[in-house]
C-alpha cells in the first residue's frame, strides 16, 4: 500500500455508477485508495466491485452480509481503514452527488489548516445544489440551522456526506460508541470532533442529486435526524462549545482556530 488516503464508498444497488466512479477517483491527481462497502446489494454491485479489485490494487471491497444503514456501513469502512497506516480517510456518496475533482481541495485544506475535519458544504458563501426540488433544499437549509441553534455547532452544512477526516480524529471518536444511521450519523460524527475541540475547516462543494438509481432517504431518517441533536446537546453537558480532550486540541487552542477555513479552487 502506498497512499495515505483512502476513500470509503458505501453502496447498495450501485452497479451503474461504481466503474465510471472508480475511474474519476483513479484520475485524480493523488495517491488515494477506494474501499468499497456493499450491504449484498441486490443487483450485483459487490460482484461489480470484485472485479474492479482484481484489476486495480488501489480497489479494495468489504462486504457486508445486508442492508444496516449508511452509518453502520461507514463504521466499518472506517474501522477497516484504521486497521492500516491510512492518514487520511475520506467518505464519499456512490452516485456522483459528490464530485471525486473535489478530493484534492479536501486534502489540500487538511494539510494547509492542519485539520481534524474537512467538510464539504452546500451552503457557504451562497447555494450550491443542482436537481433538488425547492422543498428538499429547504428542508436541508432548515436542518442545517435546526443543528446550529440547538448544539452550537457553527458549521454551515452539518448534514452533508462528503468530508475527509484525519487519523487521529477517527482514533479519538469512540467509533463503537456511535448508534445513529443516515444524516444523523454525519451530524453525531461532526459533533464528536467539534466538542472534542478539533479543527474543523470547510471547502466549498457543488451537490448535484443522484440522476441514476433511487434516494435512500426516509422518513425514519428524517425523523432520527430530529432528535439526534438533542441527545448531542445533552451528551456535551448542555453545552453549545467544545470541551477538552486528552486526543485533539484543547477548548482553548481550538477557540482561536476555530474560524473555518474555507478553500476556494
């Protein structure tokens, strides 16, 4: 193994789109490797993924014996990665809502901003989505605000799915401890490094909704998403600031770095 990066990919009926987003990845301009978590997807993605791994040692596949939920699917990518000398450990959607030209500015902010967390955000310095319906873009906008006001969290797009994480900032988590699924689980995640007291930076992304295949969104994630927040609140002692921790920067380092550093390419 020769990268640093590796980048988790969860997927559960994504043949379509798993060859041409391999290929974008591989054509980036870095060493990152591709590690794909199929949940037995039923049209033959985890076949797909096998064989894209026997044709490219960057490619590697976990699978997974059914469907459990996207967080439950990036738990295990993330544990896989910290099993091996990976530094940094991106997430990232199967169906090109995120754009893989996008990694190298996620890596470059890491490194730059010496970052515990890089996410990518919808909403900084104006709206950036293409092919949602207005009602989804203003639920998203609420949701973003909704995890503000209650945490504290000053992050402009806490729910969003594409983010690169340091190594130590994974180590420092609890993984184990971490029970939420969908946009929830993005939120918990976010949360956990930011009242730990790690540097968080932001790059500007473009979102543009899946064309081929089906949303996963449910009700019941909208729903887990809701309450979340709360039990974060209480978790972090009714605080709305970050607290000391043994693994990341303390309150006081993180408060005067603490500004996000948004990367424009």
């Amino acid at each position: 193994m020769t990268s640093e990066v590796l980048i988790v990919v969860p997927t559960y009926n994504e043949r379509d789109n798993l060859p041409q987003l391999v290929r974008r990845i591989m054509a980036q301009p870095l060493a990152a490797d591709v590690l794909v978590v199929d949940d037995n997807s039923p049209d033959g993605t985890g076949r797909v993924a096998d064989e894209l791994a026997a044709s490219n040692p960057h490619v590697h596949v976990l699978h997974r014996a059914g469907k459990q939920g996207l967080g439950r699917a990036y738990i295990a990518g993330f544990q896989w990665a910290l099993a091996r000398p990976y530094e940094f450990i991106m997430e990232m959607d199967a169906d090109f809502s995120h754009n893989p030209a996008d990694i190298p500015a996620f890596l470059e902010s890491a490194r730059s901003h010496d970052a515990d967390l890089v996410l990518g955000t919808r909403y900084l310095r104006g709206i950036r989505v293409i092919n949602w319906p207005l009602k989804r873009l203003l639920l998203s906008l609420a949701a973003a605000r909704y995890v503000q006001m209650i945490t504290g969290m000053p992050v402009s797009d806490p729910t969003g799915g594409f983010k690169c994480f340091r190594r130590r900032a994974l180590l420092a988590l609890g993984l184990g401890d971490v029970r939420s699924n969908g946009y929830s689980f993005q939120i918990e995640l976010t949360h956990r490094v930011w009242r730990a007291g790690g540097r968080i930076a932001e790059v500007p992304i473009t979102f543009v909704d899946r064309f081929q295949g089906s949303s996963k969104m449910s009700r019941s994630i909208v729903r887990e998403a809701l309450w979340i927040v709360w039990k974060l609140w209480i978790e972090n002692a009714l605080q709305r600031q970050p607290r000391p921790s043994p693994s990341l920067p303390s309150p006081q380092t993180a408060a005067s770095r603490q500004s996000f550093h948004p990367h424009s390419s």
